[in-house]
C-alpha cells in the first residue's frame, strides 16, 4: 500500500509539470499570433514583445524596404536595426528579412507562412533594415 501513494504523487508531478511545459509553449506561440493575420510583423525584444507588450509590434502586409521609416506600434521606438524576433502570418507568401535596407546585405532563406523566430541569432539580432513578402518564379520581392 505505501508504494501507491508515492505512485500516485509522482503521476500527479509529472503531469502538473507537462501541462505547465505545454503552457509555456503555447504562451509563446500565442504572443506571435498578435501579428495580425496576412502581415510578417517583427519586435524589438525576444519573444514577440516590445517593451514587455506583444502588440508593440512592426507589421507590413506586402514589404517595407527601409525600417528606419516606421516605429513599432504604440512607440517611438524606430524599427531600424533594433528587432530581435519575428513571425510571418502570411497567408501564402514566403517572406525573407534583410540586414540592409532596399533588401540588400544579407538575406534569410525563404520564411514559409506561419513560421516564426522568437530570438533571433548573432547576425540577425538587431542587425535587420528591410523584409518583404515573395512572389513569382523565381521569388523576387513584391514591392520596390
């Protein structure tokens, strides 16, 4: 009979500790969600917040080619060279993000739709000046 209870408090850790691990992991997905549907939004500070808000963001539906023309929302904080995640809630289009502005130094792969970077790596991080959504064959960015 002792060994039930031990069982059973064991069970009950393991699962407390998943359901707050799947927590965690569904917090972070749902702060990228506030890039609004059709748009590659990118933020100032790691896991899609901007100055501890999620809807601090800086989104576009089609390009941007020079950050340093926008603030992220509800700030005065200019985009340029300062964001470190990003999210492309495009609904078809791949997305790429570059370290210059008029999408030139260097340039990700290709983003797939829906795919997101929550801290962005030596390179990246506070380094990027202009993104755009692609389109065509081969895929070319589909603003100026």
């Amino acid at each position: 009979m002792r060994g039930v209870p031990l069982r059973r408090t064991i069970r009950v850790a393991l699962c407390a500790a998943a359901i707050s691990c799947v927590g965690l992991l569904s917090a972070s997905s749902a702060l990228a969600t506030s890039c609004p549907s059709g748009r590659f939004c990118v933020w100032k500070d790691v896991n899609f917040v901007t100055n501890g808000a999620g809807v601090g963001y800086f989104g576009f539906a089609t390009w941007s080619y020079q950050f340093s023309a926008h603030n992220y929302n509800g700030t005065s904080d200019q985009v340029h060279d300062d964001s470190s995640s990003w999210h492309n809630n495009g609904n078809t289009n791949y997305a790429k993000i570059c370290t210059d502005i008029h999408y030139g130094g260097n340039c990700s792969q290709p983003k797939p739709p829906g795919d997101n970077q929550n801290n962005m790596t030596a390179g990246w991080d506070n380094e990027t000046d202009s993104a755009c959504f692609l389109g065509g064959n081969p895929l070319h960015c589909l603003g100026p």
